[in-house]
C-alpha cells in the first residue's frame, strides 16, 4: 500500500461532490428508553460521492487512468475537499511535537467547543506562518520545523488524504456525441484514511 502525493484526484471530478466528516459512535439503548453513547473515533473520517456524470473522453479517460493506477482501494491519493480546504485566521494552530517541530492543525469551533483535525497534507505555495523562523515545511506530513522560535498560527490550503471505497470501475456508455462515446460512472465512493 502507498500514498501518491502527485496527481491530485481530478478537481474537474472531486467539484460537485457530495460528502463530509462522519463518526463512529456506539449507542446501546436500554428498555426505558435510556441510551449510552460511546465515541469510537476521536476524529472525524470524510465520505464523498463524486459521480462522474455524462462526460466525453477527454474527461473521462484521466478519470480511468488515475483509478487503473490507484488498483481500485490499494494506494491512497490526495483530494480536494471543496467545501472545505483551507484554514483561515485564527483556525490554522500547532502542537509541539518536538522542541524544534510542529504539527499543523485546523479548529473548529461552535460557541465553546472546538475539535482540532490534523493537517497532514497542505498544498506547496499556499502556506503563511507567524511567529518564530521556519526552517522546513512537509508538504507530505503537515509538519513545520523550526530554525528558532514557535509557530504561533497558519493559513492556507490543503488536501485530504483519501481512497477509493470500490474495486470496480463501472463505467457506463450513455449516447454518442460528434462520434464520441459520452461515458459516465453512477458512483465513485471516496473515503478519508489515516496516514
């Protein structure tokens, strides 16, 4: 099993897709009515559906080649959340990891409540950091490391790491069009893994 860093899952495809965070949540509910609920995840884990509608070829085929390279649920790959890829002031945060390195991190908060979600894959070029000097950033594990100084916040965009949820293309033929076939694929489940 491997990671690609490079190509991104198609934007043309990932825009318009549906999904989000989901849990994993236990709820035992007793003969009075009464329930215990247990939280499984600390995190939340994204699900999207990105059906590739009625496309022709030139948008198609690197659909298909990128799933072909991918074997299906095998290798991860990097996504792009378009409801929800980049931190804004006062949401980009770190924790120490060491004394010289820091993990990125998004908040979200509601009234008094925040949850941290943690940023392993920020986009290259996109990222600005205050406070301290930065040394290096990982583009491949959210990490920042310092040449003196703490990173007190950050902005800028990122990625999900994701795979497919299916083994099987089901690509489907719909019409023709000026001698093209227009193909489409009713479901591509893309799911949020650990990395």
């Amino acid at each position: 099993m491997s990671f690609f860093e490079s190509p991104r899952f198609p934007d043309a495809v990932s825009y318009g897709g549906t999904g989000g965070p989901g849990y994993k949540t236990d709820v035992v509910t007793v003969n009075s009515g009464s329930e215990t609920r247990n939280g499984n995840w600390s995190q939340g884990r994204c699900r999207f559906e990105v059906a590739h509608a009625a496309r022709m070829p030139a948008e198609y085929n690197p659909l298909k080649a990128f799933f072909r390279n991918c074997k299906g649920r095998l290798h991860g790959f990097r996504f792009k959340d378009w409801s929800d890829f980049a931190a804004t002031t006062g949401e980009g945060v770190f924790t120490l990891l060491t004394p010289t390195t820091f993990q990125m991190w998004k908040r979200y908060t509601s009234g008094s409540y925040t949850e941290d979600r943690k940023i392993q894959k920020p986009i290259t070029g996109s990222l600005v950091i205050t406070g301290g000097t930065v040394a290096s950033i990982s583009y491949t594990a959210g990490i920042v490391t310092m040449t003196s100084g703490t990173p007190t916040a950050w902005t800028g965009e990122f990625d999900v790491p994701c795979r497919f949820d299916v083994d099987e293309m089901q690509g489907e033929i719909i019409n023709r069009s000026g001698g093209q076939l227009v193909i489409g694929w009713q479901s591509i489940p893309i799911i949020e893994i650990r990395v």
